[in-house]
C-alpha cells in the first residue's frame, strides 16, 4: 500500500527540531510534493535553516493553507484539541506527526518505549545494550535525534522514546516489542485533568505491537487491545522478569532464569532496577541475545540529568535530577536516597496542572530543606514547615551555602517543567552542575 499515492501539498506546523526533521525528509524521500510551515511563534528555532523553496508562515495560523493540504504533519506539542487542527479533520484532512510518517518508512524491527517516568533510561539502555549485543542500533524519537532523523544512520534496528504526544497522531507504528512503563499524574493541562485521558494516549503503543512488556505493579499499564504476547516486568516475584534471592544474594531473573546480581549494577535506585528488568524483556522480546552485553549493563552510570553526582566537594554532594518533570519522578528519586546530613531539596517550575500533595508525607520522613523556585515554587509551600522560596536556583545556592555541612546533599528534583526560566529540562541541569561547581 502506498500511503503517499495522491499527496502533493503538505503542511508541516510546527517547526524547531520535529518540524525541521519532517520537512528534511520529505525533502529527501518525497521530493515531488510540495512543503509549507506554519509556526504560531513570531521567530520560530530553525527558521534559518528552510530553503527558499519552503514557504514559512510566521506568528499565527494559516487556515488557508492548511484546508488546502492532502495532509498535514503537526509538531507533538501541539494538540489536536486546538480549533484549527479540528477544523482540518472535519474537513477530512488526515493529520499525523512524525512518528506516523516513521511508521510509513520504516522497514526494519522497531523496539517502543512509554510511560509517565523512566523511559529515557529504557530506552537509552535498551540502546546500548543492543549494540553491545552486535545489533547495529538507532536511538531517538522523544530523546535524543528526531525519528525521522534515524533513517541517516546505518541500523538494523530502532529503539523509540514516544511520549504521549507523540502517540497522539500514531496508528500504523510496527512494534517487535512495547514497553508501557507505569502511569502517574502528568501533562494534566494537555488531558483536561483525567489521568484516563493520558493513560488511554499512551495505550496507542500497543496499537501494532507484537509483544507488551507491562509494569506488574501497575495494572494500566497492561493493554486494554489484543496484543499476541504480554510479559511483565517488577519487583514482585509474580513478574516475568524480577529480583530473587539466591545463596543471600539478590539476582535480576528473567523468566526463571538469573541472569546477574543485583549489586553488581552501577545504576543507583529501585527504580533503575525495574529499568534493568524492562530493558532485559524487551531484548527478549526482540529476539536479541544480551548475554554479550552485560559487561555493558554492570557498567552502565545512567543518563545526564537524572540523578547525577555533578559535585561531591568536603563532603557535600551536588545531584542533578532536571529530568524529573513530574511528581513521579521526584519521588522515584527520593526513594533510591541515602542520607547522612541534611538534603537541600529544589522544586518547582511550571506544574502542569499537577497535584504536588503526595510529597507531603514523603519530605515528612526526610531532614529536609525544601527549597521552591520558579513560577509554579509557591504551590509547594504548603507541603513541609522548611519550605522557602526563591526567585531562582543561584539564590538559592548563596543562601543555602554558608549552612551545608560534610553529609548534606543538594538535589535538583523540581517535579515541574522548565519552561519559565530555561529553554529546557537539559538547559536547567546544565546551570544547575554549572552552580554547583561555582559553588562547591
């Protein structure tokens, strides 16, 4: 079936690194049809970078040209809620994004990951451990290089981060093996505050998926369609793939089988050992023999913002968690914890609609200095008798500095976007380790 048979005009909306991937491809692969961009902001990132032969409309919609597409390719971060693409789909539009476009190119076995936290290690280690194996592997999609990008590289398979967006705007994605995390509040101004909402975006995965790994200890993460093959993966012993304690050790067990000793990893956490156990069943799943790789696995330190040592000066660790956007994730960090002094928390950014009450009776348990910032940093006031609040992180810091003493630790674990002071999650942990550092 060709899926491009009678498309001439395509309107990309959205531009930055999505949007430019999509026009680069349709350059490369469908030269013959026709590219336009619209992008609501004044001066969209990558603009400069369009041919001349790419018109751009600039700083709000353009109805005309979009009635006038055979398809319309839109950026995740736009949803399909808004008037405009509602007004395209009742003309009988198709919309779709990148990752529909991926799922029609593609010809190569496809792993997918999801869920509300922890995808990005997943997926990054589903990854590593891949090519480790021998597989010749491309990683991208929400993390990293855009999807459509990945068709640059060599590969013989492509490991996805799809995040709800993205899922969105997908129905033809050809699946070895999905990976639905868990589920826990967030995005809740994109999904009207129901978490059903969310949850039922983030079932699309298992759309076309051959097998579905599932969180044992999250039951909608299990998929409400007919999927061929379900394995489950946590640290209950009915899982597929879990911990079990053998001769006093605790081993990673992959359908009966150990596999290695939990100790033996360099990842630090409970959560990151049901990432291990995740990345272990997908691999399974896709047929691929890691017993080559887990040199690899012993060895692997994580991703970059999440939960990362950046200073460790007279005593005093400095951790980088910016990834953390959501409560869930904040949580999963303060869990792994081990504390001899104080811990200097920082929260706060834009809440996304969510309810940070659940970290009451968790910073209860800590020595706790809960440190707020950013636009949203008053709504955690209420929740511990520490709390102050600051305008930003280097105030932060300066008042905090002359206190910390040998045993404390300083987390950057905000559970909100970054949006009101940083150009990303990435762009906060960098000044977050840049402080530290200034400031150690």
């Amino acid at each position: 079936m060709d899926r491009w048979q009678g498309i001439k005009h395509v309107v990309v909306v959205g531009l930055g690194l999505t949007g430019l991937s999509v026009v680069n491809y349709l350059k490369k692969y469908h030269p013959s049809v026709s590219v336009k961009v619209i992008d609501t902001r004044e001066a969209p990132p990558g603009a400069d970078q369009l041919t001349s032969d790419v018109a751009l409309h600039c700083g709000s919609w353009q109805m005309e040209w979009l009635l006038a597409a055979d398809l319309v390719v839109t950026n995740p971060g736009i949803a399909l809620a808004k008037p405009e693409i509602q007004q395209v789909i009742a003309a009988g539009i198709p919309v779709v994004g990148d990752i529909e476009l991926f799922a029609w190119h593609v010809n190569k076995p496809v792993i997918a990951i999801t869920g509300s936290n922890g995808k990005s290690t997943v997926t990054d280690l589903t990854g590593v451990m891949a090519n480790a194996a021998g597989v010749k592997t491309a990683v991208g999609g929400n993390i990293g290089v855009a999807a459509l990008d990945l068709f640059e590289q060599d590969a013989e398979l492509y490991v996805l981060e799809l995040s709800s967006f993205q899922l969105e705007t997908t129905t033809s994605l050809p699946l070895v093996a999905a990976a639905y995390l868990n589920l826990s509040e967030d995005h809740m101004d994109r999904y009207e505050h129901s978490i059903e909402l969310y949850g039922a975006a983030k079932q699309r995965i298992f759309l076309n998926a051959k097998a579905a790994i599932v969180n044992a200890d999250d039951r909608a993460t299990y998929p409400t369609m007919d999927v061929e093959r379900v394995l489950s993966f946590g640290l209950e012993q009915s899982a597929d793939y879990t911990t079990q304690v053998i001769d006093g050790k605790e081993f990673l067990v992959a359908q009966g089988q150990a596999v290695m000793p939990v100790a033996d990893l360099s990842l630090v956490g409970r959560h990151n050992v049901a990432n291990v156990l995740t990345v272990l069943a997908l691999l399974d799943a896709a047929h691929i023999d890691y017993q080559p790789a887990l040199a690899t696995l012993k060895s692997y330190t994580g991703l970059t913002h999440r939960c990362q040592v950046v200073a460790d000066n007279q005593g005093i660790k400095w951790v980088n968690d910016s990834k953390a956007t959501n409560v869930a994730s904040t949580l999963a960090a303060l869990s792994g914890l081990s504390l001899q002094g104080k811990l200097y928390l920082f929260v706060g950014g834009v809440g996304k609609g969510a309810d940070f009450t659940p970290l009451a009776p968790v910073f209860a348990t800590l020595p706790i200095e809960l440190c707020c910032f950013g636009r949203d940093g008053n709504q955690f006031m209420s929740l511990h008798p520490s709390a102050k609040y600051y305008e930003s992180m280097e105030e932060i810091i300066k008042s905090i500095k002359p206190a910390l003493q040998e045993g404390d630790m300083v987390l950057l674990s905000p559970a909100c976007a970054s949006f009101d002071q940083f150009n990303s999650f990435v762009h906060r942990g960098e000044v977050f380790a840049a402080l530290a550092k200034q400031y150690a």
